[in-house]
C-alpha cells in the first residue's frame, strides 16, 4: 500500500473540468468580418444570452458553475440563476484556475467547454457555415493564449467542425500545430445526417487523430442524439432538482453506448496508436459492459460483419481510458478489472456533481489500497503519457 505521503509527491492530473466561457472570448479575437457576428452576450427575453449571427439563441449565459464567489457550493438549483458575476472566479479565470490547482494539490488539468456544449453540437444553430466553422477555430486560438499562458497547466480540448469531415482533419492538424493536447468529439454526426463514425468516409480523421497523438475525447452529452438531461431520463412527474439529478446520472451511462460503438467499429484495429477516452462517464459501468460486449460478439457471430482479431475488450485495453470523480466502489474494488492502466482521475469543476472541495481527502480514501505502482499512474502517469504533459523534475 501506498502512504499518504506519497500522493503529495505526484503531480496530480485532473482529465476533466470546464471553462464558464469568459463573456468577450470571441468577439475579443473575431476578424473584422465576423466581429459582430460571433457568440456574444445579449439579452433574450429579458435574460442574458448567449447569440451569435445577430440574434440566434445558442442558450442561457448562465455560467454553469456550482462554486459560489466566496467559494461555497450550491447543492441544489440556484445556480440556474447565478451569473458570472456570482460564482468563483477561478471557474472563468484561468490564471485563478491555476490558483486553485496549487491550493487542492493538482498539477494540472483538462479543460472542456460549455456554450458550445460538450461536443461542439450547439454550433449547428448557426446557419452560415463560415461564421459555423469560425466559432469553433476562434474558440481553439483563445484555448492555446490559455494553456501558454498558464505555463500548460490548464490544457483545453480542441473543439472539431464535425459537421464537415474535411475541415475537421484540417483542424486536428492546426489544433496540433498550436500546441493543443487532444479533442473534442461528437459522438453522432449521423444525427444531422452525416455518415457516422465507422463509415470510411471518416477514416483521414481517424488517421491524423492518430499521426498527430490527438486523443479523441467524448464527454458525455456529446450530440443531440446524446445530450438527454432534461428529456427522457426522468419520468414527466419529477420536478426540477430530481430531473437534475437524474438527467446527470443517465449522461454517464449514456458514454457506455458510444464506447461500444467504437469497440465494435473496427475503428481501433486499423489505427492501433488512436487513443480514445470517455469523459465524465465514471468507471463502475466498464467491467460489465466490456465482458457483455465479448459476449455478444460471440452469441452474434458479429466477426461475420467486421473481423477482428481481438475481442472489444482487448481493444479497450489498447486505447481506451475511463475518468472517476465522486465514485467509491469502483476506485476501490474493480480496479484490476478495469485495468490500471486505463483510469485517469478528474474534479468536472465547476460543474454540478464536481468534486469539490475536499478533493485531497477523497483521494485518500479511495487510493489507501492501492500500491504505489496504481496510484502513480491513476493519478498522473496515464494522463502525463496520454496528453504529452511535461511533468515537473521531482514527479517524473
């Protein structure tokens, strides 16, 4: 077993967190073509709003962060009506952010987005798909001024045109070039009727994701098709703090079926350095899914459609990873069944559900079994090799 003392040697890794987008991110950098067409914050039916091209609504500009100013968190639905005036600063400062990684003792952390929701899905709004695909690039200039600026500390997700397969290679590759660690994915283009990610029509993606060591991330609620929090997960009856909760634990579960998908696709066979991660879904689902998936790929003669030479769960093993905040019985009992190797650790700060804040006193809890060869690569090693994090001397 590994001392609490040793954990204070790591340089902790958090996979997943996000950035209540600062109300100026795209106007501030739009060319003069799209300056006064770019998400901005105005008003929409006497609340502030998030409108790009004039006056489409892409949603509330409500900052989606559960930690107070002064650093309390709301455990129920106030912060619907909070503002970002009302919440910590470090949930859209990211030098702030970098503050509150020293206080909690992270290293570092994996940022995602909100107003373009969790796979770039909320720029389908937009008509013009210059102004479309300008939304995403100018989002991904603003993530490389922050992880420069934060000595990579703070490490964003590139957002993906999905909507278009050949920009979308193009901006793995410009995305690289800028120095970012990873995308961000949806998970169904086929809902807007694209092929969907097994078709080969996809395949230069999945080649430069994989040339370029750009991990492809799916959060949760990563496309229409995806994204149920406050439609079907919760039955008519239940009011808002239940839907809230509930619409929060099927997007976990929704993640098993896009991880499925890609284990039965033959995506993986033929690009064997693609890594793919599955974001905010937790980790106590994967031993049954992967050992249903062996399974019924066998009680289907499924090798009779697509021929592969491992089972998905060795697949999985390969390239896959899984991330873990609130849970306990996992961290503490399955881990050799999900493999060491393919667990990372998160906060979602400042998310509802984030773990927040007595997050070293988790850690301890769930890791007091592990050895010291587990946590070390739970905690930092996975996500160091996996997103090229340049750990400091004494941690490497």
């Amino acid at each position: 077993m590994a001392s609490a003392n040793e954990t204070e040697t790591l340089s902790i890794i958090d996979v997943d967190s996000h950035i209540s987008e600062p109300h100026d991110l795209w106007t501030s950098r739009a060319p003069a073509a799209f300056k006064d067409r770019v998400p901005r914050v105005g008003e929409h039916e006497g609340q502030r709003a998030w409108l790009v091209d004039g006056d489409v609504h892409l949603g509330m500009a409500i900052p989606s962060s559960v930690v107070g100013r002064g650093g309390d968190k709301s455990k129920g639905i106030e912060f619907f009506n909070w503002q970002i005036e009302d919440v910590h600063v470090a949930s859209y400062d990211m030098q702030a952010r970098v503050e509150l990684l020293d206080h909690f003792g992270l290293y570092a952390q994996i940022i995602y987005p909100n107003v373009a929701g969790f796979g770039n899905q909320n720029f389908m709004k937009v008509e013009d798909r210059d102004l479309r695909r300008a939304c995403a690039t100018i989002y991904n200039d603003a993530m490389a001024e922050i992880q420069s600026d934060t000595g990579e500390r703070v490490l964003p997700m590139a957002l993906m045109p999905w909507w278009n397969i050949e920009d979308s290679v193009a901006e793995v590759a410009r995305a690289a070039e800028l120095g970012l660690r990873g995308i961000v994915m949806c998970s169904d283009p086929d809902s807007i009727g694209l092929p969907d990610l097994a078709d080969d029509a996809w395949e230069p993606f999945w080649e430069v994701c994989a040339d370029k060591q750009m991990p492809v991330n799916f959060h949760i609620g990563a496309s229409e098709t995806s994204f149920n929090m406050f439609g079907r997960a919760s039955w008519p009856t239940m009011g808002m703090r239940r839907r809230l909760a509930l619409g929060s634990a099927s997007l976990f579960m929704e993640n098993s079926r896009v991880i499925s998908n890609m284990l039965y696709s033959g995506i993986l066979e033929r690009h064997s350095t693609l890594k793919v991660v599955s974001v905010e879904s937790g980790i106590g689902w994967i031993p049954f899914m992967l050992e249903a998936l062996d399974y019924e790929w066998s009680e289907t003669a499924s090798h009779e459609e697509c021929d592969l030479p491992m089972p998905p769960s060795e697949y999985f093993k390969r390239q896959v990873y899984g991330c873990f905040w609130f849970e306990k019985t996992a961290p503490q009992s399955l881990v050799e069944a999900i493999g060491a190797d393919n667990i990372l650790f998160e906060t979602d700060f400042p998310h509802p559900t984030c773990l927040y804040p007595d997050v070293q006193e988790y850690i301890e809890e769930i890791s007091a079994n592990w050895s010291a060869t587990t946590r070390r690569k739970i905690l930092q090693d996975n996500a160091a090799d996996l997103y090229r994090i340049k750990l400091p001397q004494a941690a490497s």
